[in-house]
C-alpha cells in the first residue's frame, strides 16, 4: 500500500496540530491538590480584585481527600492575580488569596 506524498504530509500537520493543542491552555491553568482529610464539595476562584466569588467551578463534581484536580481558565483570560475558595463536606473552607496564576500553576488545600 502506498501513501502519497500529499497524503503524508496532511497526517503529519494534523499530528502535530494534535500535539500542539495542550500548548494553548490559558497560562493561569492550575492543578489544585486537596490535601486534607475531607471531600471538597465546592471550588471558587476569582480575580483578587473582585469581591464575588462567582459559580462553583466544580459543578456535580468533587475532590477526594488525596486526590487533584486540574482548573483550566478561558483562552481569553488575562489576569494573573486570583483568590481561590474551597468548602467541604460537613462544613469548614480553605482559602488561598493572590495567587499570580501566571508563575505558580499549582495549589494546595491542607488541614
């Protein structure tokens, strides 16, 4: 069987545009880890300027104790600076303020 040469260079493209395609993910993409001993029920993130912490990014969704969980940000999104809630089953929160999403892609909920 032979490929041709236009056929190959089309697979090659779209291999590489697949390959390509996490690079786009905003910069203020971040992995949340809860580290805590309870569930996480909920999730707010919000710029540092603002005083609404808007919807639960989470939705049905839920993070196991140990367990992560990846927030990505709209391709638009330009700010840096973001307050980030959690609250959790059976009650109590953590909240993590002015966090520059544009040099730390990671987050941390503790006891």
């Amino acid at each position: 069987m032979k490929i041709s040469l236009g056929k190959a260079l089309t697979v090659a493209v779209a291999a590489t545009l697949l390959l390509a395609i996490p690079a786009l993910a905003g910069d203020q993409d971040f992995t949340l880890h809860n580290n805590t001993s309870k569930t996480l029920k909920s999730l707010y993130v919000s710029p540092h300027s603002s005083d609404d912490w808007g919807d639960d990014v989470l939705g049905d969704d839920e993070v196991e104790p140990g367990k992560s969980v990846h927030i990505t940000f709209p391709r638009s999104e330009d700010k840096c600076h973001w307050d980030v809630k959690g609250d959790f089953e059976g009650g109590g929160s953590a909240e993590v303020d002015d966090v520059d999403f544009c040099s730390v892609s990671e987050v941390n909920f503790h006891d």
